[in-house]
C-alpha cells in the first residue's frame, strides 16, 4: 500500500500534463489536489499502522519488483515507511497537499495552469520517492526528480530572461552535489556491495572503522550532495535566484521539498555519519557558519521573498547544526517545524504579491495589515515561529538544536546559533514591519487595486498559521517528547548526547529567547519607531552595508572564479577543438575519399576489354602466389 | 605407342587453337576451332574416356559450333584489323606479358608436381570389364544426381533466356 | 610402360591450350571470336579433368566434364543471344565500341 504514496501524485501528474490542456481548470486542480489528498490520507493510514506495531518493529516495507539484478548486486523498487520516513511524507504531502490548494488560487490568471499542476505533482511524486525509498539508487531518483522539479518549476515562466537562468542555476548548482553522491554511491557500491539502507547502515560499524579516512571521506561525499540540494555554504548561490519561479514553488522549494531532502539523506544515513566524527563536526560547523552567513545577509534585502529565502537557507544550517552535533531528532524535528512557518511565510508574502499585482520590493510597501488582515496575522505568526518566540513552532526545535550544541560540547556552534537568532529576530521582524505596519509607501493606483486573497488562499494561510503555532508542541518536552521518542529508534545513540541539566538547559533557553526577543526590539526601534536610522547606520558603515548588500559578493565571485573560465574554456573548445580538429576531421576525411573516388573512376572505362586485362593480370598475380609461395 | 598418338594430336590441337585466334575471318576462326574439338575427342579417347570424347564430337563439334557458324554468317561480320595495327598498343604489351607469365605460371608447377598415389577404382580393368559408358551413366543417376537434375534446370533457363534475348 | 604418356604432358598441353585462349580473349576485338576464345580456355580445363581423372582413376572427372560440356551449351545459347541482341543495336561486333558498362 505504502507504494502507491508516491505513485498516485505521479499517475496525477501524468494525466495532468498529458490531456490536462484539454480539460476544464477545475478538474485539474481537483486532480491534482485530490493526488495530493489521498497521498496525505494513505500516509496517515499508514503511520496510524506504525503506531500499532511494536515500538521495535516498526517498519513497513513494500517492493514494486527487481530493478537491477546483477550477480550479486541488486536493487529493487522497494519502499520503506519507517518514522523517519513516516514524519517526513506526512510533513511533505501535508505541507505540499496545502500549497497545490494556495496554487488554485494564485495561478488562476496563468495560461499554462495544466502544466504547472502536472509539474507540483511530479514534485511531489519524486519528494516521495526520495523519503520512502528503501535503497540509496532509488533515494538518488528522487533526488534527481526533485531537482529536474525544480528546474522546471523556477524556470516556469521562461519566457523571462531571469527565470530561464534562474532555473539553469539551480540544476548546474546541483550538479556538483550530485556528482558526489554518484561517486559515494559508487563506493558504497565497492565497500557494501549493496545499496540497500538496511544492509548498509547494519553493515557501517563491522565494515567502516570508526574515524577512518574511508568512512569520513564516504559521507562527506554524501554531505557535498546534501549542501546542494539543502543550499548551505559554498553551494547556496542557487536557492535566493530560485525566487524567480512562483511563489507557490517558492513555498513548495522551501518548505515541503527539495532543500529538506539534504537533511534527509544525513538523518537517512546517520549510523554511518556515526562513524565519522569528523565529517559530523564539518556538517556541524557548515550549518552554524551558514546559518549566521545568510543571516546576516538576509538583514539588507529588500526583496521581500528573497529575504526570506536567505532565512531558509539560515534554519537550513540549523538544521546542519544539529544533525552535526548528533541531534539527529532535534534536526529532523526543526526540518517539520520549518517547513510548516517556512510555508506559512512564503504563502503570505505570496498573498502580499499577489495583492500588490506583482511587486516584490518592501521599501514599496507598509501598513498593509489594514487591507490584508489574514496574510498579516498569519504572517506574524510565522514571523514568530521562524524567529523563536515562545511558545510557536520554532521556538522548540531551534532550542533543542542549540540545547544539543551546546551539551556536546560545542559552545562556540552555541554561540554562533545564538547570535543567529539575535539576526533571525531582527530581519523577520524588520520584513514584518516594513510589510506591514507602519506608513504605507505604496501609490495611489495599486492601493486601489488592493484586495485580499480567496479563499483557496486564505485557508491554506489559516492551517498553516495553526500548525505554526502548535506542532512546536509534538516536541515537548524538550529531548524526550513523543516525536523524539517516536524517531529514537531509527537513529542511532550519539556519542555526544550527554545529559543535561534542566536548570541549565532552561537558561540556555532564555538566553536563545533573550536574543531573538532583542532582535525584534532592535527591529522596532530601527524600522518602526524611526525609520530613518537605518540608513545613517548604512551611510556611517559603507563597507559592511555593502558587502551584506551584494550578499558578500559570493555570485560575483563564483562568476568570474568558475562560470568565466568555463564558459571561456568551452567557446575555446567550441572554435578550436570542434571548429577545427572535429570537422577539420570529418571533411577531412570526406574530401580524401572524394578525391581518391574522382581518381579510380578513370579506371571504370565501361570497356570490356580493360576488365578482362584487369581480370587476367589479376589471375596472373595470385597464381603467381600459390605457385611460388610454397 | 601412346607417344605415336599424342604428339601429332597435341600439334594439330595446338596449331589449330592458334589459328582460332589468329585468324581473321570468323568464318575460318570457327572452322579451326572444329579442328581443335576433334583433336581433343582424340586425346580423350587416349586417356580412356570413350563416352567423353564422343559427346565432345557430338556436342560440341556438332551442335555448339553450327550455332557459331549460324551467328557468324548472320551478322555477316567482316575482317577484323591485323592484330599489330590495333590501336591500343600499351594495353596489347600488358596482356602479351601477363599471357606469357601465365604460361610459365601454369608450366613450371608441373615440372615439380609430384604425382600422388591413384585412389579410384576405375581402373583399366574395371573399364575395360563394365565399360566406361555404363560407368559413367551409374555415377550420374546415384551419386550426382542432383548436380544432374539442376543440370537440366539450367539448360531450360537457358532456352527461355536465349528466346527472349534473341527475340525481335 | 616407359611408352605411356605422363600426366604432366598433359597438363603442359592443357595450359598451352587455355593460354592461347586468355590471349584470344586479350588480342581480338570481334566479340564472336572472343566467344570462341572462351570455349577453348573451357576445353582446355576439360582436358586437366579427364588426364587427372585417368590418372587419379577416379570416374569424377569425367562427370564434371560432363556439367561443364552442359554449362557451356547453356552459356553459348545465352551468349550468343546477347551478341544478336547487341548487334541489332549496335550494328557492331566490336567489343571496343561497346561500353554501356560504364556508369
């Protein structure tokens, strides 16, 4: 049964985009909706199974069928519902299934409205394969699926230069990381002679050495590839560009898919991260370093969906953080929170947009709570939960995450993660107030024209917002709540995992608190209260203002140090390998032939005479040989 | 004895077959050629095969040779240009090496051809005794049969070929 | 048996005879005289057939003598019906004034 998960959205997508043109809107939205629904509906009946099973057992497995067998090697079609896999389809149909009822009504203007349902559900399909296969190969389809979504999907209105490229980046960018995991799998291939997540997560300890270079190097392999798909430092470039598609993407991007699968694949392959105490610290550091990166640059962004992309990427490195610091369930947990508040943001700033007819610039905005009161109450919401107020959803994961860093040990992640909430704080707030409060900004024609969003928009809006608000709870208390409980068996017991103290972890609570709350004061004062300050603090640090500004010049630099020279060498190659040795080559070797063909025509004279002499000597010449050779 | 027979029947074969070629009317070409054939009966029947060389009368000699003579005399060809006036010098030099190299290609090996040990049957006895007719007939209703039977195919596609190309 | 006459003499009369033939087929250009060429290079290999089979004392050779004298009648009728053919188109039986195997 567990099979048909992501089988139905894919079915869905097919008829979708194969005869969805010739159908009314309506049946395509209620297809794909209702592919999404009886996803969500079937992974519900199915974790309900789970939480029948013995605390020890609880797996369902189920196989399409051999995929690849050769000798001893094999890989199957075969699908795994563990909780790991259970809390990740219901976050990913949940989560997706609210965003294709949002999308109904936002793409209602748009002429390809087939083929952006056909696209969401073949998202969805392939997000599903990828959390409930039970192989690395089959994962890695997904994987390949969710990014081929992605491409499509950012680079959905190609009619404009930037999304095209936008689009292009996304899939180049995740190139790099997936050509790492080809080359792990490759040789986890050699080392397990299986990909199947059973036999070689049971296999890792006997086979791996604990802190060998093999098992280090193997899940860094793993890790470059989740730095790509999960958009942390160095290969983030492509997740702020993938603004470009919708915003319905955006959220589906951001939230259910796509960037969650890097956390997946190493909450997926913990017991052989277990194994490698280094690459643990690498992931650890990478997310800290990331998170407080994108958020710093997050705090000049004017774009209002950049923004919050940039926090994506931010609670992305939380994520890495915890999963580096063997919270594996504080990681997992923070992966379900965010994707409900991350959602949540992405569809009310969709809803802003879609109001604004299109734009996208705060400093064009303000005091827009008077006209869109459900976008702005379900966007403080989610303001809330992604800066980590109490008691909203983000406020627990994020907590237990810097709870975990700091008790193995590492306070400097410790640090690093509170003054990234300090900047979560202020840039989610800053986006707030200048979004919403305050003096409007706009002009008079759009402030006509301004309305709320339908209702299909608004409900998806007010779930979201309740989710945000409450699912923090399925995590309390902290380092022993049902969800950690529930996901405890799937990982294995961390090295690092020492006991706290609940004095100290309430302090550290507070103090994680105490900087978000900071920020967003410092976020009032500076932006509410008087909104000139902020630029004599731009104009007195000029530098810092626009090295933040132009995101560190990190795209500048990527430009010049790796797509110049590429480019550069393939038009070199273009003209001089191709232009001249390729074809120089090929009609090269056409011209000899016609020559050579426009000198033995003399000999076809049509005489028959000239055949016999030809015949006759000939005849001459190999009897010559049998006689006279021996 | 048999030298007494061989030599003058070679000489005639030989002289004749030159003439065929050297000859310049048709006419005289074909009527050497008659001489060649029955040189050749001759010589067949010298190595014992009687029925051979009376077919070689019989078929070639009468029947292949006065369809020869029919076309020759129906198209009425004329003379042919003496052979060293012909234009194509280089191309007559080539042939006259290659025929002369031939020769000695197909000379010389049997100077050092050695002769294997018979292996048949059909000795001078049993010719004698059975006769080489029924000899021949016996072999060629059992083991050639079939090489026999699409013998005649050939020869009545032949026919069919002959009318149809030579029809007006 | 000193008087018998060895197989080589006739395998020398042999190639004589077909070498004579190749040269007809070289040096003549009436195409019927060509034709005849052919038939004594025929005649001359009938001869090595009979001479081994005397020789070999094996009756094959003769039998194949025998498709050959076949075979030659088959292509002497079609030949020939060629040459009429070309004849009336050409109103030549000069093989250097032939080239339509030229394509």
């Amino acid at each position: 049964m567990i099979w048909l998960i992501p089988v139905i959205p894919l079915a869905g997508s097919l008829v979708v985009g194969l005869i969805g043109r010739r159908m009314p809107r309506m049946l395509v939205a209620v297809i794909a909706c209702g592919a999404a629904t009886c996803s969500l509906m079937l992974s519900a009946m199915s974790f309900a199974r789970l939480l029948l099973l013995p605390v020890e057992g609880r797996q369902l497995r189920a196989s399409l069928g051999s995929w690849i067998a050769s000798g001893d090697f094999s890989v199957s079609f075969g699908f795994l519902f563990d909780p790991l896999s259970a809390i990740m389809a219901l976050v990913v149909c949940g989560v997706g299934l609210l965003i294709h009822i949002y999308s109904i009504g936002y793409m209602t203007e748009d002429r390809d409205y087939p083929r952006f349902f056909a696209l969401l559900n073949l998202f969805l399909a392939e997000m599903l394969i990828l959390v409930l296969a039970d192989n690395y190969l089959l994962l890695f389809v997904g994987w390949e699926g969710v990014g081929l979504c992605s491409y499509l999907l950012i680079g959905f209105w190609f009619e404009r230069p930037a999304a095209a490229s936008a689009g292009t980046k996304a899939f180049l960018v995740n190139r790099i990381g997936d050509g790492a995991i080809v080359v792990g799998l490759i040789w986890m291939i050699l080392l397990f002679g299986s990909l199947d997540f059973r036999s070689v997560l049971m296999d890792a300890p006997t086979v791996l050495a604990y802190g060998s270079v093999t098992a280090s190097i193997l899940t860094l392999l793993l890790f470059i590839g989740a730095t790509g798909k999960s958009a942390q430092l160095p290969l983030y470039v492509w997740l702020p560009d993938a603004m470009e598609g919708p915003t319905p993407v955006s959220a589906l991007i951001h939230a259910a898919t796509m960037v969650t699968a890097g956390v997946y694949l190493i909450a997926r392959s913990a017991p052989l991260f277990q194994l490698a105490p280094l690459s643990l610290d690498i992931v650890a550091w990478i997310g800290g370093l990331t998170a407080l990166y994108a958020a710093s640059i997050a705090l000049v962004q004017t774009d209002i969906k950049r923004i919050i992309a940039y926090s994506t990427i931010s609670q992305l490195g939380y994520m890495f953080l915890g999963l580096g610091v063997g919270a594996y369930a504080a990681g997992v947990f923070h992966l379900m929170t965010h994707a409900f508040f991350k959602a949540l943001l992405f569809l009310s700033a969709g809803s802003v947009i879609h109001a604004l007819a299109g734009e996208q610039d705060m400093r064009r905005m303000g005091g827009l709570r008077k006209y869109l009161r459900v976008t702005a109450w379900s966007f403080l919401v989610g303001a809330l939960a992604n800066a980590g107020i109490v008691p909203f959803a983000g406020f627990w994961s994020k907590d237990e995450i810097l709870a975990a860093a700091y008790a193995s040990g590492h306070w400097p992640l410790w640090a690093i993660g509170c003054l990234t909430a300090l900047g979560t704080g202020l840039y989610m707030f800053r986006l707030y107030f200048l979004t919403f409060e305050g003096r409007s900004r706009l002009d008079a024609h759009t402030l006509g024209h301004i309305h709320e969003a339908p209702w299909s928009m608004r409900l998806p809006l007010v779930l979201l917002a309740l989710g945000s608000a409450t699912v923090g709870f399925v995590g309390v208390p902290p380092g022993s709540g049902r969800l950690q409980q529930f996901l405890g068996q799937v990982f294995p017991v961390s090295a690092h995992e020492v006991a706290i103290e609940p004095s100290v972890e309430a302090v550290l609570a507070v103090t994680a608190l105490a900087m978000a709350i900071g920020g967003i004061v410092v976020a009032y004062r500076y932006y509410l209260v008087d909104p000139h300050r902020p630029e004599t603090l731009a104009a007195r640090y000029p530098t810092l203002y626009r090295t933040l500004f132009h995101k560190y010049w990190i795209d500048e630099l990527y430009d010049a140090a790796v797509v110049r020279p590429t480019v550069n060498a393939a038009r070199t190659l273009s003209e001089v390998f191709d232009a001249r040795m390729v074809d120089g080559t090929v009609n090269g070797v056409a011209a000899l032939v016609n020559r050579i063909g426009s000198l033995l025509r003399r000999l076809q004279t049509g005489q028959v005479p000239a055949y016999v002499l030809s015949i006759v000597v000939g005849a001459v010449v190999l009897l010559g040989y049998l006689a006279f050779s021996g | 004895m048999e030298w007494l027979m061989f030599v003058p029947l070679a000489a005639m074969a030989l002289i004749t077959a030159t003439l065929v070629i050297v000859l310049r009317n048709p006419v005289y070409c074909a009527l050497s050629l008659v001489g060649t054939f029955f040189a050749l009966s001759g010589i067949y029947l010298l190595l014992q095969a009687q029925f051979i060389a009376v077919i070689q009368v019989i078929v070639y000699a009468g029947a292949i040779m006065v369809l020869f003579l029919f076309v020759v005399m129906l198209l009425d060809l004329g003379h042919e240009r003496p052979l060293w006036l012909q234009r194509d010098r280089p191309r007559l030099l080539i042939g006259v090496g290659a025929v002369v190299l031939l020769l000695l290609e197909l000379v010389i090996p049997v100077g050092s051809w050695t002769a294997r040990v018979p292996q048949g049957s059909s000795t001078s006895e049993l010719m004698g005794g059975v006769g080489n007719t029924q000899l021949v007939g016996r072999l060629l209703f059992t083991e050639f049969l079939v090489p026999f039977e699409i013998t005649s195919v050939i020869l009545l596609i032949a026919i069919i070929g002959a009318m149809v190309l030579a029809r007006r | 048996m000193t008087a018998t006459v060895p197989l080589s003499a006739y395998l020398i009369l042999s190639a004589a005879l077909f070498v004579i033939g190749v040269a007809g087929v070289l040096i003549r250009r009436n195409v019927l005289v060509i034709f005849m060429a052919i038939e004594l290079m025929l005649n001359a290999v009938n001869l090595t057939f009979v001479a081994f089979a005397r020789f070999l004392r094996s009756m094959d050779g003769q039998i194949i003598v025998l498709f050959v004298m076949a075979v030659a009648a088959a292509e002497v009728a079609v030949g020939l019906a060629i040459i009429i053919a070309l004849y009336r188109n050409k109103e030549s039986a000069n093989v250097d004034e032939i080239n339509l195997l030229k394509g």
